[in-house]
C-alpha cells in the first residue's frame, strides 16, 4: 500500500457537526498490536450517534466511527495473530474513542482481535456485526435460563431494527413463535418473511400503562429499545418469563414495581456485547458463524441487508439516527 487510504472523518465546525470523505495516513491511527485492512463494516446505532457529534459515545472530534470491522491482518507484533488472516474487531473502544471501522484500515491491541469464524464471510460476518452478535447473545441469555418454544410467544421491540431483525431470525429457526413489535405500519411483510409469526404496533406495548400488572401474554422478550416500554412489557410476562434488555431507544430509564419479580417470579436480563471477554466473544462468533447461521441465511441476508460504499455512508448514518431504516447497512471498504 502507499500509507494513505480512505476514511468517514466526523469534525465539529462553526456549523455543527460535519461528516466528510478523507484521505487518511496510516501514521494517523493509533498505536496498536495489528494493524487490519478493512474490507467491511456495519451501521449499528451507536455509529449514529457518534457520526452526530453525541458525547455520550464519543469524546473528541475529529473521530473515525464504525464499531464494527472485519478485514485481513496487514501486520502484527502478536505471533498468534498471522498476516494475512481474516478477522473481526467488536466493540471494547473501536469506534468510539478509537478510529474505528468506517475506514479501510484499522490498528487495534491484539486482545480485541477475533478470528473469523470459517464459514462465514468477512461480508457476512458484517451482516450481524455488532447487532446481530448482541441479538445472539440476547437469544443466548434466555435460552440459558430455560426458555423454551412451548413456553408461548416471545416478544422481540424495535423489531425492524439491526439487532431486533436478527433476533426474529434467530428465534423463528430455533422454533420460537415470535411476535414483532415495530412502529413502522408498513413492514409486516417483511418481518413476517424473516420469521415473524405476528406483528403488532410498538404503540401497542404502551397500553394499560398506569395499571401495577397486566394479563401474562409473553413467555419472554427481546427489548431493544428500554424506556416506558421495557417498563410495561415487565408487566406482561408470563410466570418465571424473562427479558433480554440491550438497548434504550427510547429511553434510558423505565419505571417498575416489584410486582413482575415477587408476583410472577420474572427475570431482566441484562445483555452486553461491548466489553465482553474476548473468548466469550469468539465463543458466540463461533455459534454464529456454524449451528446459528441457518439455512435461509441467504433469503434473510437479501431481504434485510442494504451493501453500500464510504460514500453512501452519511446517509444511511442520517437514516439509522432517525429510526427510518429496516435491517441493516454493510459497508464495502475493499
Ligand atoms: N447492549 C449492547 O451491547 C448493545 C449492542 C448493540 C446495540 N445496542 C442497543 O440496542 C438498540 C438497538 O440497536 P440497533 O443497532 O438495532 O438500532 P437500530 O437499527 O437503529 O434499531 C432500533 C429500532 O428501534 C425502533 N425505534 C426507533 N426509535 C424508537 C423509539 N423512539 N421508541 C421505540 N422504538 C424505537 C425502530 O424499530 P421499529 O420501527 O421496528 O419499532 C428502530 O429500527 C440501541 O439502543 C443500541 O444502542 C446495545
């Protein structure tokens, strides 16, 4: 290469906040064990917030985003991680204080580094990418407290979203009856398509919301966007049922009783995918990339995954800010 390549650089201006194509020097990214040229991304929405300028994610500007990277190693001072091999980079720093993977090449410590998982691609490993793996490990956490399809339905919120999309997937093929709540009127048939055996309105989960319990509907739920919501599904869980909780859309805080825990016995689940230990980590890769990757992958990729370039990147960020996407944005650097 001639130490130079392409990246989204996000700078605070005079004018706001201002997203750019740059030509970037491999000299310009941090120091790091091994150094990774990106061939894909993903658009998760914490990528959204940092391209916006949010200071919960990201503290200094100008700044690289992209929490999620897969590529082929370049160089390493690590003897386990070998040049030319493919991996993948998650979550710790990437993307949010660290240069991340909006950009074609990448330098990270060696105990972030993740070996792909064979069978997947480094283009498909991006199509979970960060959502995808946390709706994994959402899935993985509620299958490790025994729920199990002849319990009843499972909830899945902000079910056209990156990571509620997948865990519709995912529940659909491991049997599950899943009900998907979304606030957009018009994707029923696609949510029905990857799995989905209902679908009803995300205003819906509001309802009855000044009442202490509700009727016992789900055996369980995939909450992906907190807030009121988390706080009136607890009331609607059925007796020992429990919740996976990753996200907070709308909202980061929720107000509840004690009633769904001392009454029925209900479990919150808290599911994070970001400072996760590295062999757990690959531990789901790994389930991801065999037994989890089923056989309509490829129906499911097409029907929800958006290829795009650097290029088209700001406005799939704009779209993923607002909530008016479906599915997910994979990003070709290569
Ligand atoms: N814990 C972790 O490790 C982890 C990892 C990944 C993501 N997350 C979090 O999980 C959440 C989802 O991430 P994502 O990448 O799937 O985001 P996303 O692709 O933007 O999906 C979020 C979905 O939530 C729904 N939604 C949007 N605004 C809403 C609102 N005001 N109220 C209720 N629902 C709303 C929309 O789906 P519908 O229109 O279908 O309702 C939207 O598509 C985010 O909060 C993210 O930060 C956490």
């Amino acid at each position: 290469m001639n130490g130079t390549f392409r990246a989204l650089r996000v700078s605070e201006t005079a004018n706001g906040v201002e997203q750019a194509i740059v030509e970037r020097s491999i000299d310009d990214l941090p120091a790091g064990d091994v150094l990774i040229r990106v061939s894909h991304s993903s658009v998760n929405y914490k990528d959204a917030l940092s391209a916006s300028g949010n200071k919960a994610v990201t503290r200094q500007y100008p700044h690289t985003p992209g929490i999620d990277a897969a590529g082929v190693v370049e160089s390493s001072s690590e003897p386990s991680i070998r040049v030319g091999e493919e991996v993948l980079v998650m979550g710790y720093d990437l993307g949010m204080n660290t240069s991340g993977g909006f950009s074609q090449y990448v330098r990270v410590p060696a105990s972030w580094v993740i070996r792909k998982p064979a069978r997947l691609s480094l283009e498909n490993a991006m199509v979970f990418g960060t959502a995808g793996f946390t709706a994994a490990m959402c899935v993985d956490t509620l299958l490790q407290v025994g729920i199990s399809p002849d319990q009843g339905p499972v909830l899945v919120t902000g079910a056209t979203g990156g990571v509620g999309i997948v865990a519709v997937w995912l529940l659909h093929n491991q049997g599950f009856e899943v009900v998907a709540a979304t606030g957009k009127s018009g994707q029923e048939e696609l949510l029905k398509a990857v799995g989905a055996d209902s679908v009803i309105s995300r205003a819906t989960l509001l309802e009855n919301a000044n009442r202490p319990m509700n009727r016992p509907v789900w055996a369980a739920a995939v909450d992906t966007v907190g807030g009121d919501v988390l706080g009136n599904i607890l009331k609607s869980i059925r007796y020992g049922g429990s919740v996976a909780c990753c996200g907070m859309v709308a909202g980061h805080e929720f107000t509840t009783s004690v009633f769904p825990f001392i009454l029925r016995g209900v479990n919150l689940l808290g599911v994070d995918s970001v400072e996760l230990p590295l062999d757990v980590k690959q531990d789901i890769w790994n389930m991801l990339g065999d037994k989890w990757t089923f056989d309509d992958f490829a129906d499911f990729k097409q029907r929800t995954v958006k290829l795009i370039s650097l290029d088209e990147l700001p406005a799939a960020l704009a779209d993923v800010l607002q909530g008016t996407h479906c599915g997910r944005y994979v990003v070709k650097l290569g």
